[in-house]
C-alpha cells in the first residue's frame, strides 16, 4: 500500500454523472471494491461533472469552472478514485493543462492530478490487489475505452483482475483498442459516423463468441449496449467492477428488469 | 483544389454508403496498420526514434530561420536557385514563371502535396501545358478528374475494377484486369512522356541544409524519372521541410516507411544537388526550389507549431476510425484525416471548415502513432476552443454548453436534475430496459435503444444509506 500511515486510505469516489443516472449499481461495486480493499469511501456532495463536456467543446473557461469546483470538494482526501478512465483522465491530465496561465490553482490541481486514479488501475497499481472473490460464468470480451487506454495506461489491470474471476473465459476482439465511436458528444454531433464505428466495434464483438462485453466507461458501454439492443443481439453489458464486484447477478446494461441471468 | 470543406456532413454521410470505398478502405485498414504494428515491434529502438524525431524537429523549428538560409546558400552554390513563396498564388506565379521562360509544354510531375495545396495542375493547365501525373495513383486520380483522398496513398478509395474501367477509356483497351498488366499498361503510357518533358515537378521530403540537396521517397522510382529526364526541375516544398545534416535523414527514413506502409524502408530514396554538372551523364540544365510558406510561419509562432513537425508520412489518418469510415474526400480538402483536420482549418480559415475539427472522437490513437509525436488530439480540442472564442460554433451548441454550465456549476440543482431525468427515463423504459425513442435525443435513438435508468439516482441512495458527507 502506498500509504506509509496505517490509517485506512481516505478515498473521495468520484460519481461520474452518467453512472449516477444510468447505473448506480457500478457505483455500489465500486464502493465494495474500494472497501474491500481497506479503504475508507466518501461521495462528497458537492461534486458534479468534472468539466470535460465543456472542455472537448472547446468552452475552456466552463471546464475551468467545473474544474475549480472538483478540487474544492476533493482536495481534502488521501485519493480520488473513479469507475471510469475518461472521467479520471481528465482530472488527471487536463485539469493541469487548463490552469497554465494561473499558478495558484494549477498547483492545488497538480496535487488533485497526482492522487486521482481511475478505479481498477487504483485498485492494481496503487492497492496492490491481485485477486476477487466473485465468480461469474461467462464467456466475455474486453473493450479498452480510449481515454482509460491511451492516457492513463488502462490495458493489463482489469485483465489480470477478471483473470481471477470463477467462471470468466476472456476472449479477445479483434481491434479492441479501436474507438467504438461515443466520444461525448460526437456520437450526437454525428450519428452517422458513430453508427458506422460501433457497427464495426459490434462486428468484432460478435465474432468472439462472446455472451458478455465488459468495459470501463460507461459511455462507451452505453453506447454498444444500445445499438446491441437496436439489432436484437444477444449480448449482456456489464462495466467491469460490476462482475468484479461480484454484482453483475442483475440486468445487463440496457436489460429488461427481468432479463437477468 | 476547390475547397469543400463545408459539405463534410452530406459527404460523409454518401461515403459511409458507397460500397466500393468501403471496401477499399477495409483494405487500406488491413494493409498499412497492420504491416505498421509489424514494423515498429520488430525495431527495438522505434520508440525511441520517435522522440529524437521529435526532438530533432522542435529543434529545426526553433532555428528555422538559420536552417533555410543555410540551404539556400548551400543550393545556390551547386548551381540551382531558391524561389520564395508567401502564399498559394506566389507559388503558382513563380512555377508558371519559369514554365513560361523554358517554354514549356509537356509538365511531368511526381507525387507532391506542396503542389496539390497550391492548386499547380489547374494552373498549368490553364496555362495550356499538358501536366502529367507520373505516381501510379496520383495518375489514377488525374484521369478520374478526383483529387487525392489520402497523402500517401491518393488512389486508395479506388477499386481495382474502377481503375480498370478508367485506364480502358483513356488508353483505348484492351481492358486490363490484373494489378501487374494495369502497372505495365500505365508504365508504357508515361514512359514516353517522360522523355518528352520540358519540366519535371516533384515535391521534396527533405531539403538538407547542409549539402543544398532535395529528398525524394516513392515506390515506384517515377520521381527519378521525372527529375532527371526533363530539361528543368523543380521542386516545390514546404518551408519546414528542412533537416540540418545529410545524416539526420536517416532518423527520419527509418521513421517514415515504417511509418506510412509498414515497409523497413521505400524502395527509392533520391538525393539531388543543383542541375547537371559537366561531367554528368543525365540530368536537368536548371534547378529549381520553390518554398512555400502558405501560413506556416504564421503556425510557427502560435500554439500549431507542433504541427509544423509532420512528415507526411499518413499513419495518423491510416489509424483514424473516422477516416476509416469516410475515406478522404469528405473531408474536402487535400489534407484528409487527423492531420488534415488540424492543417485545413489553420490554412484555409477556422470558420471554413468548422466540422473538421470537432468531427473526431479524441480517442488518441493517432497521435500514439504519430512518428514525430504530434498530439494531434490537443491540437484539434485547441481548434475547437478557437472555434467557441469566436463565435464560430453554431449558438444552438453554445447555449447548451452556458446551460449545462449554470446547473454543474451549482450542486444542488444539477442533482435535482439527475434525479428528475433518473425518475422519467426509468418509467418510460420500465419494461424493457431501454427506450427506443426519448425525447430531445433522437440523434442517439435513430440508430441505438437509450439504455433505462433505474429510478433512483446513485448520489440519492448513497445519502440515504450512508447519510450527506
Ligand atoms: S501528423 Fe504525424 S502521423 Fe499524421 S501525417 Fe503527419 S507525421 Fe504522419
């Protein structure tokens, strides 16, 4: 553990705002991974979006306030950890970037920057957590996210964690490094091009084999889960510390109620 | 080249249903990206390449100013001259200039994108020169009246049975149906113009400032033909095409073919240094540089000058599941893909090509690609920022962005908010899981099932669980 006191690590869980809405339950499990682990989680009520739908569009002086508002509720804690790579890449890499000119604040961001991680990679790379309890039967296949992959370096943690699930049979897709073309707000800004890229995300998918696809934003999953369900493929969606968690027992991303497993 | 930037949409929307692009394009993701991750696992210290590249460019950038007087004098005393050229036009007056003088009639040409963003062909031709393609693709694409759909690989969003169909019409058939038998028919065709020329145009990799020496790099061995074989030649390249010393090339090739198609190295790599020499057996009796700045020291001092590192070499457009999906030509210009959607905007004017740089998912692959670590992502986000600063952004998408600003700017309505939309999208999907339709968002419900919350918010059964922190 990184931690040289022996206090249980602080940990401020950032709720990403389409996981608040859409899919509380990779929130829960996330709160049980992070336990689990000896950590002590708080979701500070002052928290919203950490910017990066202002930020991508170009507002900067929006993200900077968004940003402003995320390190005022989080500075106080030992960590900030989130369930997805996007969300964690912004405050990470960006926040930095965007206080350049204003050196008060890019301080205390760089700080937030330096102990802010997305979940699994907290959980591998800063815990060292090897193993889960959970078992699940499933054939399943990995989408690696763009954000979680490219900028913070996402690619053996959630394997080697889902490695050690009972039952989980990981089958790999062709390009899975491959944008399933969400990208915020591009998937609305240009529907055809994004229908285009997850169909070819989806031709991979199918391929596998796979009964499950499992993945670390929810964007992204939103995104394939959605069309998945357009073309009436059997497939189950689950953000990856949902099965790691152990809770992926319920419906699938998308999933009628009664269609759980 | 006519600019169309602004019809990206419609055309984007028509390439994703042309069935011969698609096709083409499947194969140009499994040729080139493919033989690249090959390539750049097999060289140990390929990574390594990419940063002194970089580094090697900052510093080229840095003393730009220095370098080019270097090559300049360097050129000038092997015997050539250096044309400067300010914008598009001053390059196209100084290339006709010269034309004009020799007397030109016959223009051949090698593959050059300097001469695709200036616009030379249709000025020669206006001129009456009769101006020919001699890169197999780029000769494809003139007789198909299209411009380049991809920097490296002009040709590629045509099938091998649309070039049959054009090669039979301009050479008179018998149809040829096989790759080798259209390579020979094509050959044979600009074999003779070559000898014929009074002009040979090529573009220029490298401009070695040390020697006065202009690189060439192609496959097919038609840019040796074109500048040695005609009476003049000319180069036409870009400012930050300068590379100090004859060795630093080497970085440079080692990076490009790699790079570009996933070869160790391209087949022809050519040096030339001023015109004929006495003792020479070939070569032109004059030489020629054009430089062309065309708002490149303009991109020198701002915040695009990373930009100014790119060596052409097409990985990052290669690696963009965006051009992947719509080939080159939506995007309406001569530079297409990533790199493209940086350069059109900062060349030809931000509000003329307004969907270029929003048009992109940010993924990053291409500047993880990227031989001279460009970061193209940042660069286009940058874009987008100037784009809002000036009001160029459609104010639909301006007055969400103050909206959404208000709400996430003050806790508690935002979380109001999510509960209210938590609350209304679980019931209207409480049967099945999802909503095929839901208001304001028929642009994610044309083509996907809108994923159904389950009621309540994560934020709102975590206080009543765990009471407010
Ligand atoms: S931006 Fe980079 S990857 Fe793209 S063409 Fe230029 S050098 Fe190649």
């Amino acid at each position: 553990m990184n931690d040289p006191s022996k206090r249980r690590p602080r940990v401020g869980l950032f709720a990403t705002c389409l996981m608040n809405v859409f899919r509380p339950n990779i929130g829960f499990s996330a709160v049980k991974l992070l336990e689990d682990a000896g950590c002590t989680v708080e979701v500070p009520a002052q928290q919203t979006c950490c910017g990066q739908p202002g930020y991508n569009s170009g507002d900067f002086d929006a993200a900077q306030a968004l940003a402003r508002q995320v390190i005022a509720a989080f500075e106080g804690f030992d960590y900030v950890v989130g369930p997805s790579g996007s969300c964690m890449a912004t405050i990470r890499y960006d926040y930095p970037e965007m206080f350049a000119d204003d050196p008060d604040w890019r301080t205390r961001a760089q700080s937030l920057a330096g102990k802010s991680f997305e979940l699994l990679s907290f959980l591998h790379d800063e815990l060292g957590v090897d193993r889960v309890g959970a078992r699940l039967k499933t054939k399943a296949t990995y989408h690696d996210s763009c954000s979680g992959l490219r900028s913070l370096g996402i690619k053996g943690q959630p394997r080697a964690l889902l490695a050690t699930v009972e039952g989980l049979k990981l089958k790999e897709m062709q390009d899975t490094e491959v944008c399933c073309g969400f990208g915020g707000t591009f998937c609305v800004k240009y529907p055809e091009i994004s229908e285009k890229m997850v169909d070819d995300k989806i031709r991979n998918l199918l391929a596998t084999g796979a009964d499950t696809l499992l993945g670390g934003d929810l964007g992204c999953l939103m995104n394939i889960a959605g069309r998945l369900k357009r073309i009436n493929a059997p497939v189950k969606v689950f953000h990856t510390a949902e099965v790691l968690a152990g809770m992926a027992d319920g419906p699938g991303i998308g999933d009628a109620p009664q269609e759980t497993r | 080249m006519e600019m169309r930037s602004a019809e990206f949409k419609t055309r984007s929307v028509f390439a994703i249903h042309d069935g011969g692009l698609q096709k083409a394009m499947g194969m140009l993701r499994d040729g080139f990206v493919a033989k690249r991750t090959v390539q750049a696992a097999e060289l140990p210290e390929f990574e390594q390449l990419r940063e002194e590249a970089k580094n090697l460019k900052n510093h080229i950038l840095d003393n730009l100013d220095h370098y080019l007087e270097r090559y300049e004098a360097a050129v000038t005393a092997a015997g050539g001259q250096v044309h400067w050229a300010r914008d598009a036009a001053e390059a196209r007056e100084i290339i006709l200039g010269i034309c004009h003088r020799v007397g030109a009639k016959i223009v051949t040409k090698g593959k050059s994108m300097v001469s695709e963003e200036i616009g030379l062909n249709e000025a020669l031709i206006e001129k009456g020169m009769e101006v020919v393609e001699t890169d197999l693709g780029e000769y494809i694409i003139q007789l198909a009246d299209e411009p380049p759909s991809h920097i490296i690989a002009p040709a590629v969003h045509k099938t091998k049975d649309q070039v049959s169909d054009l090669f039979e019409e301009a050479h008179g058939g018998p149809r040829k149906t096989t790759v080798p038998d259209l390579v020979n028919e094509a050959r044979q065709v600009l074999r003779e113009k070559y000898f014929k020329a009074d002009v040979g145009i090529t573009g220029g990799n490298y401009l070695v400032a040390e020697t006065g020496s202009s690189v060439i790099v192609t496959n097919e061995g038609n840019g040796d033909l074109t500048q040695t074989l005609a009476r003049v030649h000319i180069v036409t390249s870009g400012i930050e095409r300068v590379v100090p010393r004859l060795e630093d090339v080497t970085l440079f090739l080692r990076l490009l073919a790699r790079s570009a198609t996933g070869q160790e190295t391209e087949t022809y790599t050519t040096f030339s240094t001023g015109p004929r020499r006495p003792d020479d057996l070939d070569g032109p009796q004059e030489y020629h540089v054009v430089l062309v700045d065309n708002g490149r020291s303009k991109m020198l001092a701002g915040r695009f000058r990373d930009m100014l590192r790119c060596i052409r070499c097409g990985a990052c457009m290669n690696h963009c599941p965006v051009y992947g999906s719509i080939g080159g030509h939506a995007y309406g210009w001569v530079y297409p893909g990533p790199m493209g959607s940086v350069l059109t905007p900062l060349i030809k004017g931000l509000d003329n090509a307004y969907d270029l740089p929003n048009a992109c998912t940010l993924n990053g692959r291409c500047g993880s690609v990227c031989p001279v670590k460009i970061p193209l992502p940042d660069l286009l986000r940058e874009l987008r920022h100037l784009q809002h600063k000036q009001k160029i952004t459609p104010s639909l998408q301006r007055h969400a962005l103050s909206v959404w600003r208000f709400a996430a700017t003050r806790p508690g309505l935002y979380h109001f908010g999510e509960r209210i939309a938590a609350r209304i999208l679980a019931f209207a999907g409480r049967k099945k899981g999802r909503l095929r339709k839901a208001p304001l968002a028929s642009a994610w419900t044309d083509s996907r099932d809108l994923p159904a919350p389950s009621g309540r918010t994560f934020l709102e059964q975590w206080q009543s669980q765990r009471g407010k922190s």
